[in-house]
C-alpha cells in the first residue's frame, strides 16, 4: 500500500493512542471527520492495521517477571512444529512464539507472577510441549524498551 504524509500522521497518532476518537484524530491530522475515518477504514482494509488492544501494566497485573526461553524440538518435521504451536497458542503465560532459525527452534517469551510459578511454568508446561527436547531460559531484570510502535 502507498502511504502519504498524511496516512503516516494517522498512523503515528493512533499507534500513540489508539482510544482517540475520530474527531480527536481529524483535529490533529487536520482532516474532516469523515475525510479521517475514510482514510482509516482505507488502512483497515488493507490489513496495515491489524487490529487494536489494550496494554496492561504487567507488573501491574500481576506478572513480576519474564523470561526468553529457547525451545529445542527432537526434529522439525511439519506435523511436530504444528503440535508445537497448537499447544503454545493455549498457553496464556507464553506472550510470543517465534520458530527461529539457528540453533534453538523456538524463542518463547513467558510472564511469570514469581518464581515458584516460573518453575511450575518449566516443569509442567515447556518441558511438556509436543516435541521438545531442551528448554533453556533467559531471565530479564529490567525492562529498558518496549514498544508496539512501528515507524511509518
């Protein structure tokens, strides 16, 4: 999709806020309202918005800790790597899955509320996924970047 100036600017606004109201973003994007929501249905449509969400605080929520664990399947055939997945997406602790190519198989990023739970999480749930052979974690002691913004 070709952006212009303009797209770029609803695009930055909304990744900074995505509670504003259409008339607040056709105000700062210097649009009409109905210029503006035109303009981000065009951009829904296209699929460069995916969708929208709410962040939470996870230390607020809870979950004091994270971990980037590497996960080594027993081999990489199509049905094992599906299994894999199909259990990680029902694992609400594992925020991101990312098959890699290297030498793990996998990076996972796992909140944990302490680590009693981090252990319960290792033994009775990555060690137990489809396939895996070797997990071995990474754990952060501060978080100094995150964001979901992307540049446009």
């Amino acid at each position: 999709m070709n952006l212009d100036d303009r797209d770029r600017q609803i695009l930055s606004e909304l990744q900074a806020d995505g509670r504003l109201s259409n008339a607040e973003l056709a105000e700062r994007v210097h649009l009409s309202a109905s210029a503006c929501l035109r303009r981000v249905n065009l951009l829904m449509e296209s699929g460069l918005i995916a969708g929208t969400h709410l962040v939470l605080d996870q230390k607020a929520a809870g979950f004091a800790g994270t971990a980037y664990v590497s996960i080594t399947l027993g081999s990489q055939d199509r049905d094992r790597l599906d299994a894999f997945e199909a259990k990680v997406r029902h694992v609400a602790q594992i925020q991101e899955c990312h098959l890699l190519a290297g030498q793990s198989d996998y990076l996972l990023r796992v909140i944990f509320h302490d680590m009693a739970d981090l252990e319960r999480l290792h033994s009775e749930v990555l060690t137990r996924l489809p396939g895996v052979v070797r997990v071995q974690s990474q754990l952060t002691l501060r978080t100094v970047k995150r964001t979901t913004r992307i540049p446009v």
